[in-house]
C-alpha cells in the first residue's frame, strides 16, 4: 500500500474503502494555456464548480473546505501541528521565492485586493484607545525612545557606544531543536528577528525559557 494512502484524508479513507474503481477523473472545464490565465480567474471557477457541487451533492462532497484558497474552518490537530512544525524547522525561504511569493500575492491576486474594512471593523479600531489600548498609562522605554529618535533629535547624537552596550546589541542567538540539538546561530538579536521570522517581543519571551517556539528552543548562551 503506498504510504500516502495512510494519511489521514478523507479521500484516500474512501479510496481504501470502496477502492480506486470506484473513483474517476473529469475535465470540467478548459481555461487555456498555461500563464494565459490569472490565478483570480482559476480560483473563481474552481469556486464556481465547488460551490455547484456543494449545493448539488451536500456531505457527500469530501472537500474539507468551503473556499478557495483558503483554509477557513480547518483545524488541524496538535499531532499535525507538531509535525509540521519539526518540517520546517530550521527551513526558511530563500530572497528567489520571498519575491515569488510577493508577486504571487500582489495587485488583483492579493485576496484583499479592492476590498475596505467594514466601518464596525474601523470603529474597533478606533475604540482602543484610552484604557483599551494595551499601551494606556505605560511609559515607554529610554531605550525605544532613542530607537523612534533619528539624527540630531536622537538625545545620544554623536555620543560614543559603551563595549556593554554593544555587546547587549550583538549578543549572539542560538536556536536549537526539541532534541536541544543547535542547529542555528544568530549573529546578533536583530539578525535573529529576521532569520527566525520573529517579532523581538516574542524573542524576548522565548529566549532562555526552556519552552519550545515552533518547535525551537531559543539561548543567547550555548547549551
């Protein structure tokens, strides 16, 4: 049995079940050549005959999803969570298929393409202010002060860098597997945001806590 016939799909459960046989293949419609066609176009007729054979068919349809491109209603399992999580790690998109994902999603092909907030949306929005707002009554840093601040605004304009200060900026990350196997290091926090796809606050909350980040534990100190 090939191994792919094992996963858990609704599909294939029902291929073992009532066997290739009963199963076939049909072209419902040609949309031409390759590249001839925009992927807005090939996803609203695959939503048209979706939708049609939803109406038609009800359950019977084994589609898990209801859209499109897009995964709305699945949810997977902390089994497939996991897994997927060890696939990926330490796996990060090359510049070549950052700019391939970038046209992919631009102009008419990004799904908020020609869409607006709703004004209930905007009006949330606009209600977290005050108290609402997670930022209300905390002062902020001297440290993100100087950050905002550029040029000679910047209280520290032309003052020298201390070695500890320096040393806190580049302070080396290192990554490791849920083995606690190192398989990345960071040259510094700022370099370690970017190659981990991580937002600092989140760097801060994982790094030395001995709790897994999508499946990495995060030391500024080798283990």
């Amino acid at each position: 049995m090939p191994s792919v016939l094992k996963t858990n799909s609704r599909i294939y459960k029902n291929i073992l079940k009532y066997g290739h046989n009963s199963f076939s293949v049909s072209i419902l419609e040609v949309l031409g050549e390759t590249k001839s066609v925009s992927k807005s176009y090939i996803l609203a007729r695959e939503q048209f005959y979706l939708d049609w054979a939803l109406k038609t068919y009800g359950l019977q349809v084994l589609n898990l999803l209801t859209e499109t491109n897009s995964s709305l209603g699945l949810k997977h399992t902390l089994e497939t969570k996991s897994k997927i999580a060890e696939a990926r790690l330490g796996k990060f998109h090359s510049t070549d298929t950052k700019n391939k994902l970038s046209q992919m999603f631009s102009g008419r092909d990004n799904p908020f393409f020609g869409k607006k907030h709703t004004y209930e949306f905007i009006t949330k929005l606009k209600q977290r202010t005050g108290e609402a707002n997670p930022m209300y009554n905390k002062a902020k840093s001297e440290a993100f002060l100087i950050q905002q601040a550029k040029g000679k605004l910047n209280p520290r304009f032309g003052q020298p860098i201390s070695k500890e200060e320096l040393a806190n900026r580049y302070k080396k990350i290192y990554v490791y597997n849920s083995k606690k196997e190192l398989i990345k290091s960071c040259a510094s926090v700022k370099s370690a945001i970017k190659d981990l796809h991580i937002s600092a606050k989140t760097l801060r909350k994982y790094r030395n806590s001995d709790i897994l980040y999508k499946g990495m534990y995060i030391y500024s100190k080798l283990q």
